[in-house]
C-alpha cells in the first residue's frame, strides 16, 4: 500500500515540463532537489515525447536539462547557481593616477626651505682655533 501511496504521491507532483525555461528542473517538469533516479525517469519520458527525429529543437533543450542534473557533481553545481545566483559582476574601480608632474625648481626650493642648502653665510658653522701652548 506504501508503494502505491508513494507513486499516486509522485504522478500528482509531477509538472508540466517547461521548456522555455533556464531552471533545468522546471525544463524536465521536475521540483527543485529531485533525486537522480527522478531525473533519469523525466529525461526518459521526455525523450520518448520529444523524439529527436520529430521534434530536435526540444529534445535539444530536454537534453540540456538532462546533461545539467545526469551527475550528483553536476547536480550540486547547478542546484548552488539555482538557490544563489553567483554575484553580479562589476568592473574594478580604477585607481586615481598618482600626479608626478612636477617642476624641478620646486623641487629645488623644497630642499632649500628645508636644509642647508639656501644658507649663504657659514661662519657659525666654525669657531675659531686657539693656539695652545706646546711643550
């Protein structure tokens, strides 16, 4: 009786396959976290309905679907894109350019204002010599 329960449970679950979307799920007619037997009975049903001989554009996108969900590893990938988008991209910002336009007499006033080098008088930088007396 479980059994029946259970697949009378899964017919009524079951959606219409959406083509037109990009939610590989809802392309095989399937709710999101379907297992992989659940993905391979869809994908088998679909391809019985969507031929490749009538109908290949369909079977292109039910194929597509199939290829996203086939592999526990490719399952976990699409459904982690599926429940969070991957961020939106952004172009890095540019750093402002550092201004190394100067004039070389600035520069030269700088080092002036700065140091010795504006100085014209030296004497204080001297003190006299005394003459000692030598033995």
């Amino acid at each position: 009786m479980t059994d029946a329960s259970n697949q009378q449970e899964r017919k009524a679950s079951t959606r219409q396959a959406n083509l037109n979307s990009s939610d590989p799920y809802a392309a095989l007619g399937l709710e999101r976290g379907a297992n992989l037997s659940e993905v391979k009975r869809a994908y088998f049903a679909l391809v019985r309905q969507y031929s490749p001989e009538t109908n290949p554009e369909a079977f292109k996108l039910v194929r597509a679907a199939y290829e996203k969900l086939n592999s526990s590893e490719s399952k976990s990938e699409t459904d982690l894109f599926l429940f969070q988008p991957p961020p939106s991209w952004e172009p890095r910002k540019r750093r402002r350019k550092l201004d190394l336009d100067f004039d070389p007499q600035d520069v030269w006033r700088m080092l002036q204002s700065q140091g010795d080098l504006g100085r014209s008088q030296f004497d204080s930088d001297f003190c006299a010599l005394q003459q000692g007396n030598s033995k």
